[in-house]
C-alpha cells in the first residue's frame, strides 16, 4: 500500500506507508522494553536495600512477657545486640565445638505457679526476654537435648548461654559442606 504525499506547488510523490508505522512499532517495543527493565531492575533494588538495612527485630509479647527472637546473619545480630539493654534475660545458644550459632530451639517459660508463660521456637540464636522481677522455670529443647532450670529475673539483666552439641549428619545439612546423604530404598 503506498500514500501520497502532496506538499504545495508539487506533483504527488510516493512514500510507502509501512515507514511510519515500523517508527510507531518501534517506538511501542522501545516503550515495553523500558517498561519490562524497571519492572525487572526496581525489586531488585529494593531486595538489595533490604538486603542491606533488614528490618529491625519484631517485639512480641505474650502473657505479659515482651520477648524478641532472632540474630541470624550479622547485620540482624548488631540488631538484636543494639537493644538488648530493653530485656533483663538475654539467652544464646550455640554449638560449643565450633560456636555455630542454633536457632530453632523451643523454648518454654513457666512462672513459679506452674502457669505456662511462654512456648516459642526460635528464629535465631538470640532471644531476649523482659520478664517481671520473680522467680521462672525455662525450658529449652534442641534435637534430642534438653536444657531445665530455674532463674530469676531481676533489674540486673541475665545472661545465659546453651551449649546443644548438633547430631554429626545434621552439622553437614547446616554447613552444606556435603549433600544430603542418600540411602536405598528398602525393597
């Protein structure tokens, strides 16, 4: 298909149509592309300054009890560490050979009435509890140890450490130094 194009005083030239629409085409495809690249570009920016400035630990609270939970890499360790003066027990577990730091520990919090406070499973190797002055039983539990015994909180804070030595194959998974072992299935 052509067009014909008069400008004043000339005769007719002709100029194929499929010109201005390829520009049109082109500019349509430049657009999407554009588009596409910050759709593509802009989370991962953001995942970057996440990545970056994590968000601060989240404060819980239950049955009076403030606690917090976490220190898993070490930005969020300087985290937990910059408001550890707000709790007056802090607890850390760890494996003691190595000092690799456990998170996924139970832990269960009883007042001295029997009266079950607190049951958590961990989210780092850190937890940081603001308890009222008194007397408490804790209760911690990591794969097939369990730690138990009384402490009490006071103004003065509390620290504590547990020491839970990891089964061999797991410290593997934790590490990935070796994949996953693989046994035959029986027939």
């Amino acid at each position: 298909m052509t067009v014909t194009l008069k400008a004043e005083g000339e005769k007719g030239s002709e100029a194929p149509c499929h010109y201005q629409s390829l520009a049109m085409r082109v500019i349509k495809v430049m657009r999407t592309a554009s588009v596409a690249w910050l759709l593509g570009v802009v989370p991962l920016l953001y995942a970057e300054t996440l990545a970056a400035h994590p968000k601060p630990p989240e404060i819980h609270q239950s049955s009076g009890v403030r606690y917090v939970s976490g220190g898993i890499g070490r930005e969020a360790m300087q985290q937990m560490q910059a408001i550890a003066d707000q709790f007056n027990v802090r607890l850390t577990f760890q494996d003691p050979s190595e000092g690799t730091p456990i998170s996924g520990v139970t832990l269960i919090l009883v007042n001295e009435k029997g009266k079950r406070l607190l049951r958590l499973v961990t989210d780092g190797p850190l937890v940081y509890l603001k308890l009222p002055h008194g007397r408490y039983y804790l209760s911690v539990i990591y794969q097939d140890a369990d730690h138990q015994q009384w402490i009490t909180a006071e103004a003065e804070p509390m620290d504590l450490t547990f020491l839970f030595n990891l089964i061999y194959l797991e410290k593997s998974w934790l590490h990935a130094r070796t994949r996953t072992p693989q046994f035959a299935t029986p027939t």
